[in-house]
C-alpha cells in the first residue's frame, strides 16, 4: 500500500511544500520584473494539483495513471530543487552584500556577473519545468482524469473505540482451538504446533489473542510467550524475546548458541504455551533452528502459529496436525461488529435509517473481514451525513479487482483515501517503519522531525510545532 499511496499522498505533501516556496520572500523577490513565468508555473501546478484526487484513486486500475503520477512527481522534485537552489542563492548574496562594503566594486562587478549567469540558468529551469507540466497536462483528457473533491471533515467520535477483545462471529472458532490447545492426548508428539492460516485482515491475531488470554488456557500451561513474527525471521532475536518473557529478566547474552541453551534449560519440565503471530519466511533451516531449544519442554506444549501462507503452515506443522482454516465471518456479525465501534451498541433502534441502510450495505461490500469493517467503521464516525456515507458506499474503488491484487482490503484503501488531505503525507511517511514496530519516544521523535524536515506540519496558534506533529 506505501507504494501506492507515494504516487497520491506523497505527492500531495510536495505540492503543499513547494507552494509555500512559491510564496516565500526570497523567490517572490527573485521573479520581480520576471512574474510571468512565476506566475505561469503557479497555474500549471494548480492545475496539475486539483486532478490529484482523481488520478489517486483511478492508478489502483488503470497503469497508465499511475505512470502518470510518478512522472508528475519527478517534475515537482525538479521544480522543488529550484526554488531551493534560490533560497540559497538569496542568502549567499546576502552574506556578499554584508561584505561587500570593504570589497572593490571590480569584486561586486564579478559576483554581478554570476548571479546573471545564475539567474539565466534558473529562468531555462523554470521553463522547461513548466513546458513538463504542461504536456502532462495534455495527456489527463486521454487518462479521463478530472477535478475531484473530497469531502474529508473529520469531527471528534463521541466516544472512544470499545475495546478489541469482545469479538464477534469467532465462539466456535475459539472453541476448536481452545481444546486443540488443551488436549494432552498427542501421541508420539512432545510439543505440537498448530497452525491458524487466513487472509489478511480475517482476524487471526484477535482470535488467538482470545484463545491466549482464556482462563482455562491461562492455568492449564506453566509458561507462556508471545512474539509478532512477520517478514524477518530472526532467530537470535526470537529466542530472546522468548526467554526475557518467560524469565521475566532482561537477557544480555548475543550469541544464538547460548541463548538457545539458556532456553532450553528454562524449559526443562515445563508445559508451554508460545505465539509465532503473522509468519512469511518459509525458510524451513531458520524454522528448523529455532524449534530446537523447544524440545525440552513437557509433554503436551502447544505453539501458535498464524500466517497468511498454506505452505508456511505445512512446513512448520507437526505431522498429522492439520492447520485451522479461519473463514470470513457472517455478515450478521459483521453488522454487529460495525454497530458496536460506529454507534457504540449492536441495538441501532435510535440510529437515522437512511444511515443505518447505507451502513449496511458498506459492511456487505467488507466481505465478512472484521479489519475491513473496523477500518470502515472508523472512517464513518468522523462523517455525520447521510451523503457522506453514500459517497463512500458509491465509490469505484469497491469495484476494482487491482485492490487485491496489490494485497489491498478495498475498504482499507477507501479509509485511507478520505483521510484529509494534510494528513495523507504523514501516513505514507510510516512506511519507513518495519512492518509492526513498537513506538517508543524515540521513534515517535524521529517521525516527527522526519514531518517537520518535509515541511509536512503547519504551525497552530500557541502549539510548537513538535507539539503540532
């Protein structure tokens, strides 16, 4: 999804920044006696500006838009670099102008001589920017792209999301797998591994976080350990993320091999219970070593393992333990899940019908994940009108196949889509994050400066702008 959302939110975040160059002192300064081409830049890149929406939302089907956007924005970087490059031309000549009182005027002739030369080769620049832009321009009437508004007031939610441990649609799912988790009855098979695979979004990690956290499951195990796994498989850092949570202390040691004995030996006897939650490396030897520290626990260990992949669950498995399949659930709870985070009950008796009407028919278009319905459900308390659902519920992007084909939930592109626009950049800067990283102060820091040096905050009344970020 972070590549796509490059070619639109990103993009966005770049006009919003060069505009403000556009207008700053030094660049209005430089232009004087030379506002036409100034002014002929600023009306192809509002143009070009107000087709974002469109070409946003229509690349996910179309190629050819999206080829488009990546080309508009190389254009916008080149006319960015520009009007920095006259930022900085500005302030050498200040530094100059401060010196030049006790230099000889054949010194002033020579710098006037360059900054000629300098603002010659800028005017080129700014032509062949603009000339870039404008061809472009020519090409949206043949890509049908036009302007779009999109209406993004978000409004304070009455009241906080409920908490994401009352699950709907799951009681006979938990059931199956609580008592595959509590039998001991496991033949030959000291520990055995049971694999839960679904689609992205069918809420694997919510179902085995309740099966985790089951009173039964709870006293039946003497240790238990939890660690989100996803692209990078690393079996130093998995086995010590393992040993801290059962130890409950810090561990210092950096070499695989003693870690996985120190493992091992904490096991010795113990009946556990581990969660490998959102696996993709199909790597068997990275598999194969982690599990061998596992082997000293007691008879009738269990390990978790959820994924997206069959074949990561076929080679993890222990034999003869088939993987739990987790389907879509029934649009009935779908509805109730939605009613519950959009109005705060599953009773919608006091809920406009009109409303209530079009909500249905969004959690229809969910497809039975409760990710795509939370997401919806979400996006649709910031919007208190009946036209607003309907928008949402009537846009092209439900239709288009190219959505999964990318491995992305259509309705968690539309809760994307219609986040105002000021926020867009900064959601697609998260993508330089690994995938499920943990936040703390100092991540949370970085992103925020990350905000502030692409100009992607604006300054409040009486807030610092680390506060605004």
């Amino acid at each position: 999804m972070a590549g796509l959302m490059v070619g639109g939110a990103l993009l966005s975040g770049l006009f919003n920044v060069l505009f403000d160059r556009l207008a700053s002192k030094e660049v209005i300064d430089f232009f004087k006696g030379k506002e036409a081409i100034l002014q002929n830049l600023k009306t192809v890149l509002l143009s070009a500006n107000v087709l974002l929406n469109d070409a946003e939302e229509k690349q996910l089907g179309d190629h050819n838009v999206k080829k488009w956007l990546e080309d508009l924005k190389e254009v916008i970087y080149e006319a960015d670099h520009v009007m920095e490059k006259i930022n900085t031309e500005a302030l050498r000549l200040k530094m100059e102008k401060d010196e030049s009182e006790s230099t000889a005027s054949k010194s002033l002739k020579f710098f006037k001589r360059i900054y000629n030369s300098f603002e010659r080769a800028v005017k080129s620049e700014i032509e062949g920017i603009t000339s870039a832009l404008k061809d472009l321009l020519a090409q949206t009437e043949y890509l049908g792209l036009k302007k779009v508004e999109l209406k993004t007031t978000l409004h304070r939610p009455p009241a906080p999301l409920l908490d994401d441990s009352k699950v709907y649609g799951r009681k006979n799912d938990k059931k199956a797998l609580v008592k595959r988790v509590l039998c001991d009855d496991v033949g030959d098979h000291r520990i055995v591994l049971i694999p839960i695979i679904g689609m992205g979004g069918i809420g694997k990690t919510t179902l085995t976080q309740s099966v985790y956290d089951d009173t039964t499951v709870q006293s039946h195990f003497d240790l238990k350990a939890w660690v989100t796994i996803s692209e990078d498989f690393d079996v130093l850092k998995i086995t010590k993320l393992i040993l801290e949570a059962i130890t409950a202390t810090s561990c210092e040691a950096k070499e695989l091999y003693q870690l996985q004995n120190e493992l091992k030996n904490a096991l010795i006897g113990k009946k556990f219970l581990f969660v490998l939650d959102d696996v993709w490396n199909e790597n068997y030897l990275l598999w194969d070593s982690l599990k061998s520290s596992f082997q000293s626990g007691d008879q009738g260990s269990k390990i978790i393992v959820t994924t997206r992949n069959e074949d990561i669950a076929l080679m993890m498995r222990t034999m003869h333990v088939q993987p739990y399949e987790l389907k879509e659930i029934s649009y009935k709870n779908c509805w109730k899940l939605f009613a519950e985070h959009v109005f705060g009950t599953t009773c919608s008796n006091e809920v406009h019908q009109d409303m209530e009407e079009i909500g249905k028919q969004i959690v229809k278009k969910c497809k039975g994940l409760p990710l795509a319905v939370k997401s919806m459900a979400g996006l649709l308390r910031s919007m208190s009108t009946t036209e607003e659902w309907r928008h949402v519920l009537q846009s092209d992007i439900w239709e288009l196949s190219n959505c999964r084909d990318v491995g992305i939930v259509p309705a968690l592109w539309l809760s994307y889509r219609f986040l105002p626009p000021y926020l867009k950049p900064c959601f697609s800067y998260l993508s330089i994050f690994p995938k499920d990283y943990k936040f703390g102060d100092i991540g949370r820091e970085r992103l925020i400066l990350i905000w502030m040096a692409e100009g992607l905050l604006k300054s409040q009344p009486g807030k610092r702008i680390e506060d605004v970020g």
